[in-house]
C-alpha cells in the first residue's frame, strides 16, 4: 500500500507537470520578460493559495504566524532561486530536456541527505551519483554540444532547478515539518513579489500588462503550482525524503506526451537513453535507502 507522502508527492508533480505546460506555451506564444511573468505567475499563485485556504475554511492571519521565520526565509530565498531557474530552463530547452535535467534532483536530495543527517557515503552511493551524472551528460550529447551561451544558460538553469528543489524539500523536512504548507508557500511567493518589483524599481523597465487571453493562463500556471506547492510541503512532512522525491521522475512521461502533443518535440535516443539511466540510477538508489 502506498504511503500518504507518496501520493501527495505524485498529486504534486502532476500539478507541476500541468503548470509547466502552460508556461512554455506562454514563452511560446507572447513575448513576455522573465521577471514580469513571475511577478503576475506569483500573483496567481498567492491568490489561488488564499483561495484554497478558504475552501477549506480554515484561512486567517494565523497563517502569516510561525516560529520559524529563518527556515522560512532560507527556503523562500531557495524558492526564488528555483522559480528563476525553472522560467530560464522551461523557456529554452525542449520539454523533455527540461525534465532529464530536473531529474538530477533525487540524487542530490540523496547527497544532501547523507550530508546533513551524517550518514555514511558508501561506495555504491558514489557510483550511482558519479552514473545519474553520466546519464545527464548523454541525454544532452556532451560530445557534440555546440557552445551556445543561451544553450549553457539554460542547461545550467536546469541543473539549478535540481539543485534549488532538493535544498526546498531538505530544509522543509529539517525544520518545518510541523509548519502550515500554506503559510511557507505564502512566505516563498512573497519574497518572489518583492525580488521582482524590485528589480524594475532598479532597472527602471515596464512592467508586462496581460490581455484577458493571457492573464487566464497565468491564472491556470498559478493555480496549478499553487495546489503543487501544498501537496509538495505535504509529501515532505508526512513522507521519507528518498522515498517521495524518486517519484519526480513520472514527469518524464508528461514532458514527453505535452512536448510531441503540443510542442512537436520528438526526444533523441540520447536523451531517450540520458533519461533511462537516470531513472534506473534513482531507482535502485531507492532500493539501496531501503
């Protein structure tokens, strides 16, 4: 039988999956700067999180109140750093590229894990970390990758995500197991507001002004990383951190179902064959954790 982190840990790649669709179809479609999307996607997503607490009769300004303002503000330091990532990746690389890279993501979870729970780094561990880069470095062609400053940037936003997930989830699962999701999902959205208003105070830029087209998908982007947010914290506090983060690798299946549905993206055998090691990398990391 399947555990309730498990689950809620599925629900949420799911809701990711969904919104991700909906970003890159944005980027596609409208021109639209970085930062005014992640002013009005942060917008959306603290109105659909407000929404939620409503619905469920159980929203008031106590979810503003925690004992833990500096985990909260370490992890809404790493949320924005993720969020960044994840526009820059999602906006460049083909959609199931954009998943093999996040894929990372368990492994470093597994080596943060043995680093702040100072577990023993046996020679196994080693391997499979040194086999989940390996597959990274095949489901991009290493060998043959031509040196385009937008391609790195984007490759290396995607290792970001990875890397700004797993510290999410370690920092939720060292020090706020018993906070409101809400209230850490309310805290992460808004330091992203704030980093983002004050970039275009600094920078002096417009802000992008959607039209009724646009605005609803940002709306749907939103409520769709907003119901990830909670069921992601969830997943963390009620379940394993080796256990609920292998199952990010279902994305897979629906970056490649959108990406040839929507975007007419066919992967290459290489990130075919990148994506399979890393899931058996991930796989039997699990087997071992257990």
């Amino acid at each position: 039988m399947y555990s309730n982190g498990f689950i809620l840990s599925f629900i949420a790649y799911l809701s990711f999956s969904f919104m991700d669709v909906i970003n890159k179809f944005i980027f596609a479609t409208v021109s639209i700067d970085f930062f005014s999307y992640m002013l009005w996607l942060d917008l959306a997503i603290i109105f659909a999180l407000i929404m939620f607490g409503i619905a469920n009769h159980n929203f008031s300004l106590q979810f503003f109140k925690t004992n833990n303002y500096k985990p909260i503000l370490l992890r809404s330091v790493i949320s924005v750093g993720n969020t960044l990532c994840s526009l820059v990746a999602i906006s460049h690389l083909p959609f199931h590229l954009f998943y093999i890279l996040a894929f990372m993501q368990p492994i470093i979870a597994s080596c943060l894990s043995i680093i702040f729970n100072m577990e023993r780094l046996k020679m196994g561990k080693i391997l499979l970390i040194i086999l989940g880069f390996v597959g990274v470095l095949v489901s991009i062609k290493i060998w043959d990758f031509n040196s385009n400053h937008i391609a790195i940037f984007a490759i290396a936003a995607g290792l970001g995500i990875a890397l700004t997930g797993a510290l999410s989830g370690i920092v939720v699962k060292k020090y706020m197991v018993t906070d409101n999701a809400i209230t850490i999902a309310i805290y992460n959205i808004l330091l992203s507001i704030l980093v983002a208003c004050g970039y275009f105070i600094i920078s002096t830029k417009h802000i992008f002004i959607p039209n009724l087209h646009v605005a609803t998908m940002i709306l749907g982007a939103g409520t769709a990383c907003a119901a990830g947010i909670v069921f992601f914290m969830k997943s963390y506090q009620t379940g394993e951190v080796q256990t609920i983060s292998q199952l990010q690798y279902t994305q897979i299946i629906w970056g490649t179902f959108f990406g040839y549905l929507i975007f007419h993206e066919i992967p290459s055998l290489y990130s075919v064959l990148g994506a399979v090691i890393i899931i058996v990398v991930n796989t039997l990391n699990l087997k071992t954790e257990q």
